[in-house]
C-alpha cells in the first residue's frame, strides 16, 4: 500500500476540506510577491499530509510559491522543555525537507508568551489563500473559528487526523463496537484517497525569497543553536526525555516496531520489551501520520484495502483487515481507539473535563463520594512518586523520566489516582495535570479519552459494585502483579523487587 503518487487530485476531497473563509483565491490587491501559506500546527511533516497536498494544490493552479509557516507558542498548558525539544527536533527535519525540494519554510519559536501575536495576520497580508490544519480541541482550532475572518483572504482547514475524515459522520459514539461498525462500513471507500507520500516530486513549485521586513518582526528559529530554548519562559526543569522528536525519529521507530516487536503486539508479559508501539508521541505531535504507518504495515504483509472483509456493520475486532492477529490488534488500536478519541474531540462536548464523562459513571461515583479512602495523596506527593503503592509509584517515575506510561500500566495509573483523591473530579484534574505536564502525548484527544477511560468513558457498568467506584470499573496493582512480569521494569523504574510489593 502506498501513497498516492504526486499529481493526482487526492487534496480535493471535500470531506477533508473545511472552508472557514469563504473569498475567491488570488493575490492580494496591488501586490506582486502573493503566496499560498501553510499554517503548519498540528501535522508537522513534509509528506502523508493532506493539508500540505492542498497548500501544493493552491500554489501549482495558482503559479504562487509556498510558504510552510510553522510556529511554536510558550503560551500552552505546561509549556516545558520536554515538548518544546520534541517540536525543535521535528522542525529541524522539516526544514531539511523542505530545502531540499525549495519550499520557503519559516520556522518561528516564540521568545515570550504573546511575542508571535501578528504573525499569521501579517502572512495573510500577502497571501491568495491560508491553508491550516483542522484538529479539534487545539489552540490553533479554537483561533481560526473566532479569528479567521480578520485575515480578509481565503482560509482553509484541512483534516489529516485518520483515515475516516472527522466530519464524514456527525455524532459521537459511546463504545468502541458502535464506532468499528461504523468505520468498517465508510473506511474503505476513504482509503482510496491516500496523501501523498512524496509531495515535492515532478515539477518544482515557484520559489522566492521570505519578506524581510516579516523576518526583522519574527525572525526564523536557529534550530541548530543549543541554547535555543534557554531562558524561554517554558518548565526548564522538565527536561527532555530520551526519545527524539521529527519526522526522521517516528520513522526510525516504526520500523523498529514493525521488526522487532509487532510479531508479539497485545501480548501481556515484560512491559520493558513486550509488543507496544511506543508511536503516540509522534503521532501526537504530527511527525508520523496514520496513514504512514498503515502503509508501512501493509507493505510488510503484501496488504491493500481489496483485502479487508466486507463492511457489514458487524463491529468486529478482529479479522476485518485480514491480517495477522498481532497486526490486526495494533491496527485495532491506532485506528478504532485513536480515531474514536477524535470523534469524541470533534463531537462531545466537554470530552476534556469530568463534566464530559458519561453520565451514569459520574452518578455511581457521586453515590460513593464519602466512601473511605485508603489513603490521601495531594499532587505533590504524586508528582512525587511517594505514595504506598512502589508499581503506581514506577509508573509515576517512567513517565516523569521518558515522557510516556506503558499502555496496559497507564490504566492502572489512572484507576489508582481515583482511589487516592476525595471524588471523581479531583481525580480527574490530577490525571490531566500530571499527563499535560509531562507526557510527550499530552494535550491530545487519545490522552483524554484514555482518562476519561478511568471514569467510565467508552466502557460499561460492571457488577458488583464497589466501594469509591460504585460499578466503574476498577483495577489492582495486586492483580496487575499477576498478570505482568514486571521485575526489569521494576529494576528500571523503581528500587523494589516484585516480590516484595505486597506482603
């Protein structure tokens, strides 16, 4: 399975395309350096990325050059070093990307919050058209359905988030089951339309110099300096985590994955060297897209969508794609629950707040909000990792070191936190203060779904009810001893021996 191949008309499928300006495209007036402008903030790569095909689209019909704008704000939630050396790394790779096939390119990272007010209105100025990227819930989403109109020139968002387009159904689904057979019956005639895997092939698209007087206001990142970030008004005692962010990286990891550890994906045993992926924090961030990672599976096994089972509504987990069993489960994973978290972000109001959650989840959790709690954890103790429980505390350590939890630990993280804390709504704050501090895939619609999982979210009730979560369903780190073999991620993690967890 490929992407399609340069020149074809794939970045007109209008179900991906949201026009947010409606104005005719073309130059603005009494001007002669027009340009067709990218707004580069959420899929951060130069391929398999249908905004980019759509900003190529515009600027060949129109003879204008491009220009990929790819700004980062200190002003986010948590704003760290951790997330910002992520975003640098990824746009160091963009840049050679991009120079390589003459592509303008001005990379801006923000010196200090509100220093990058301006920037879009001042590209606007000389733009026939805007093309942005469409994802629900982020800064940039909120910003062009207030703002767009003030730029006076034609303003797209494009929607490369899945494979099944955000707005190609229009309400949200409380299972995984009632999403898949959904997906199953509309996917297929999607994956017809594939982004390009190789955009700057064939003819070169005009090129000109960057506006002098754009780069004197906001001038274009060293992404080579070292000291870039230093002095930023970002969480400098976050720091990076082990892992690199770019294009390049998530590349590199995929195929480690697909190499090495696919062939045991959804296997319970070392959660130090077992099948998980480890992609969310390039998915996250933009630097690998799913369809890329699709096909990457795909030409492992020789698949193409005339393999998939007929979309009969059935919903079933496995045997649809018609791969093998560790692949259909890891695709089970990046396209059933990783899309459902953005339908839930697109069509669920309050999806990042307890409020959000399922109504019969917080009703059974308010019925045990003055149950006793076996301990009281503030914040600090957990950001601390210093609570009784030496697995939760590992878990707090790994994510605070590597920037991601192990998937199945991360349940467990999160129903333990509900136990420690007086109800469900501070439970709820605690997850997403301690997630958006210090996870690469923080601030995500995946991140929020995987705790709003915790409080019922995408689940039913389970019988019997409990103490502190009434017929939420609950997890041990007992019975997660028993079903893991955690003695390397223990010793990597934190300085107690399985054996000695629990007396």
């Amino acid at each position: 399975m490929a992407g399609a191949p340069n020149g074809t008309t794939v970045a007109e499928e209008t179900s991906r395309v949201r026009v947010i300006v409606d104005r005719p495209a073309c130059s603005p007036a009494g001007r002669a350096d027009g340009w067709v402008v990218y707004w580069m903030t959420a899929q951060r790569r130069p391929a398999w990325n249908f905004a980019l095909d759509r900003a190529l689209v515009w600027s060949r019909k129109l003879g204008l050059p491009l220009v990929v704008l790819e700004p980062v704000s200190c002003s986010y939630t948590h704003a760290a070093l951790r997330q910002h050396g992520f975003l640098v790394e990824g746009m160091a790779d963009n840049q050679r990307a991009f120079r390589a096939a003459g592509v303008a390119y001005h990379p801006y990272v923000e010196p200090m919050s509100g220093a990058g007010r301006g920037l879009l209105q001042a590209w606007s100025e000389r733009a026939a058209v805007v093309v942005a990227d469409d994802h629900p819930g982020s800064l940039q989403s909120a910003w062009l359905a207030r703002g767009a109109a003030h730029l006076g020139v034609r303003v797209e968002a494009v929607d490369g988030c899945g494979l099944l387009p955000l707005r190609s159904v229009d309400r949200a689904f409380p299972t995984a089951h009632s999403f898949r057979r959904v997906l199953q019956r509309e996917l297929p005639d999607h994956l017809e339309h594939l982004p390009v895997a190789a955009p700057f092939t064939g003819d070169r698209i005009p090129g000109r110099e960057l506006p002098s007087d754009l780069l004197v206001r906001w001038p274009m990142a060293d992404l080579q300096d070292p000291n870039l970030l230093r002095g930023l008004p970002i969480d400098q005692a976050i720091g990076p985590a082990s892992m690199r962010g770019g294009p390049n990286a998530g590349r590199v990891q995929l195929e480690r994955f697909l190499e090495a550890r696919l062939h045991r994906y959804g296997e319970r045993g070392d959660p130090t060297d077992d099948g998980h992926s480890g992609l969310s924090p390039w998915l996250h961030f933009g630097h690998l897209s799913s369809f890329e990672v699709l096909a990457a599976v795909g030409d492992r096994f020789g698949w193409s969508p005339a393999d998939l089972a007929p979309g009969d509504g059935r919903g079933a987990r496995s045997g649809w794609w018609g791969l093998p069993a560790p692949a259909e489960s890891f695709l089970d994973q990046l396209v059933t629950w990783r899309e459902l978290a953005f339908n839930g972000a697109t069509h669920l109001d309050g999806s990042t707040t307890y409020a959000g959650q399922p109504e019969w989840a917080q009703r059974t959790l308010a019925q045990h909000r003055l149950d006793p709690r076996p301990q009281r954890y503030a914040l600090a103790e957990l950001e601390a990792a210093a609570t009784d429980d030496p697995l939760w505390n590992a878990t707090m350590r790994e994510l605070r070191r590597e920037g991601t939890i192990h998937s199945y630990l991360r349940m467990l993280w999160g129903k333990r936190v509900l136990e420690w804390t007086t109800c469900g709504e501070e439970a709820f704050d605690v997850l997403v203060t301690l997630n958006d501090r210090y996870a690469l895939d923080g601030r995500d619609p995946v991140s929020y779904a995987s705790i709003g999982w915790v409080f019922g979210r995408y689940d039913r009730a389970w019988g019997p009810e409990r103490p502190i979560y009434g017929k939420v369903r609950y997890m041990t780190s007992r019975n997660t001893i028993k079903k893991l073999d955690l003695e390397r991620y223990l010793q990597r993690f934190g300085p107690t021996e399985t054996g000695t967890l629990f007396a």
